[in-house]
C-alpha cells in the first residue's frame, strides 16, 4: 500500500493524480480505467477540498492498493472533516434537462458509475471512501 497526505485543496488534484497514474502505468493499467481512475480521484479529492472542513482548511490522506490475483486496485480517501456518506445521496435524474435537475450530484454519479465499486464508512471521526477498479 501507498499513501499520501495532502492538504485539501484542489491546487493538489494534479500532485496526486500524477502519483496515482505513476502507480497505475507501473501496473500495466488500461488508459480507459486509468483515465475513468483519474476522474474518480478529481471528483472525490475536489469534493473533500470544496465541502469537507466548511470554511476551515483539513489534510486529506489518499492510499492506493493493489491485488495482484483479482488486479483490482482500491483507492481510499480519508479525511477528519463533516461526515458525509457520498453513497447515500440519490443519483441525479439524467433524463431531466440541464435546466430542470437540482444542481449538483453529477460528480459522485459518474464515480459510481465508472468504478466497480464503492464504499463508505465513517470511523475514529474519519471519512474514508474506497473506490475500487479493475485494471
């Protein structure tokens, strides 16, 4: 396992993505998961930077796994900002027209529609969100 720690801003997502995709070529990672990787690791370290210490400043730390038998990676997230259990708000109705849908959502919906899967749990008052993908 890899880890880092980054002050939660967005200024960092191209830090942090550039590690992650070092991870990923290193593991003969397809450009389409690698890619559909590098928009998950935006949306979610974005939301932490946007949402996850109100007007305050947090550390968000990232740590990368990787299975070689099953080569599903796992990226998880863990910040000590407000809970916030992503996996609970409801998808957004994409049939709606731009103008009629409630602003917001998109950004988790398309994590969760490109990972395998996703999972949340809040514990010794941290947020840790793992995402999980087949390479």
């Amino acid at each position: 396992m890899t880890e880092w720690t980054f002050e939660a801003v967005a200024e960092n997502i191209p830090q942090l993505t550039e590690l992650i995709d070092g991870q990923l070529e290193a593991l003969d990672c397809s450009m389409k998961a690698q890619m559909q990787i590098d928009v998950a690791v935006d949306e979610i370290f974005g939301n932490i930077a946007r949402y996850a210490y109100g007007e305050g400043r947090g550390d968000a730390t990232v740590r990368f796994d990787f299975d070689g038998t099953s080569r599903m990676a796992s990226i998880s997230f863990l910040d000590r900002g407000m809970p916030f259990d992503p996996l609970k708000k409801a998808d957004p109705d994409v049939t709606l027209s731009v103008e009629e849908r409630e602003v917001g959502g998109l950004g988790i919906f398309l994590v969760k529609k490109t990972m395998d899967d996703m999972k949340y749990r809040y514990e010794n008052g941290m947020n840790i969100l793992t995402l999980y993908k087949h390479i």
